[in-house]
C-alpha cells in the first residue's frame, strides 16, 4: 500500500494522492480546479442578495448620468465584443462566453448590476471568502456569466474564468466602486432626509 503525504491544505487529514501535479486530496484540489484557491467556497446567490435593491435602486436613480452611461457603453463594446488578441486560449474561451451572453439577450444593465453586487459583496467579506485574485476574478466572471441559463458551461475552471473576470474587472472596476460609494452617499442623504421630516412632524 502506498503511503501518500498528506494534503497541503492545513488541518486537512486527506491523502494528496495526485503528486507531482497536484499537493491537495481529492476535495481540495476540486476546488483550487474550480474556484482557484483550495479553500475558496463561492458565495450564495442569497449572499449576493444582499445589497441587490439599494444597487437598483442607485442605477436607477443615475441611470441618465455620464458615468452610468459611460459603464452600459464599455459592456457593449469591450465585454460583448471581446475579441481575442493573441488567440490563447483564455482569450477564445472569454470571447465566445461573452458571445454567448450577448446572444442569450443580457442586456448592459443586468452586467452591472451584477458587478456592483459582487463588488458589494467583497467590501463585506474580504480575504475572508476570497483568499486571492485569482478566487475573486473567477467568481465575478462566474456570476456574471451565470445572469443567464446556459452561458456558464458546466466544466468551466478557473484558469479559464480568472481570465474573463479579470477582463470585467479591467473594464467595470472602477466603475462599481464609485457605484457603491454613490450608494452609500445615497443612503445617508435618505436618513438625513427622513430625519429632518421626523423633526417637522414632532415640532407640528
């Protein structure tokens, strides 16, 4: 019988039984394979939840301001019509999904929104749930490519998804971090609002 070292992942008693290509048991290197850290576990839909109405909320409200403008735009023209450069394959594989959410009728809106939601979602959570660029990229991509049903091929991985997350967060970045602190300023312009009224009410 083999006597296989154990998992790199610490505290994990599981046999790394893919050496010299793999230092992680079976689960660990799943995940690495999928999620790109071994101890990635992506979030929930309901965790991205979490902020969705404010985030419409503040699209809405800013819908016809130049920057939001500026964010539908840079969907259209450097995420749906992607094109390889150099032909990698990330790029092949970034183009055609992108492609193929174009096709299946997702509109602008709906990519950031999605982005803002994550983006929320990170200023929450941290390193906590993703423990490095790689994780994050490959979770923005997946959950932008998940807005509609068949765009996210079932064997998709993380070499193939940190590639088209790191094409969204090149192009829509920025863009979502300003979002959030707009919604943020949003928010207590509101309570600033809703106070003063309690004040007139009571002094009536």
């Amino acid at each position: 019988m083999i006597d296989h070292p154990r998992c790199g992942v610490p505290g994990c008693p599981k046999s790394a039984r893919f050496l010299p290509k793999s230092k992680y048991c079976t689960t660990h290197r799943q995940r690495n394979y999928r999620y790109g850290h071994p101890d990635m576990r992506t979030p929930t839909d309901r965790d991205l939840a979490r902020h969705r109405r404010r985030i419409q909320r503040t699209l809405s409200r800013h819908f016809e301001e130049a920057s939001v403008q500026w964010a539908l735009r840079a969907v259209e023209l450097e995420l749906f019509s992607y094109r390889p450069t150099q032909g990698f394959t990330q790029q092949v594989w970034t183009s055609d999904r992108m492609q193929a959410l174009k096709a299946a009728h997702a509109a602008p809106i709906e990519i950031l929104q999605r982005v803002c939601e994550c983006y929320a979602l990170r200023r929450d959570e941290g390193d906590r749930v993703f423990p490095n660029q790689k994780a994050w990229q490959a979770f923005v991509a997946r959950k932008v490519l998940r807005i509609k049903r068949g765009v996210l091929l079932a064997n998709s991985n993380a070499w193939q998804l940190k590639y088209c997350g790191q094409l969204i967060d090149e192009t829509l970045g920025r863009f979502a971090t300003a979002a959030l602190l707009r919604m943020d300023k949003d928010q207590a312009e509101r309570a600033t609002f809703d106070a003063s009224c309690e004040d007139l009410v009571v002094g009536t």
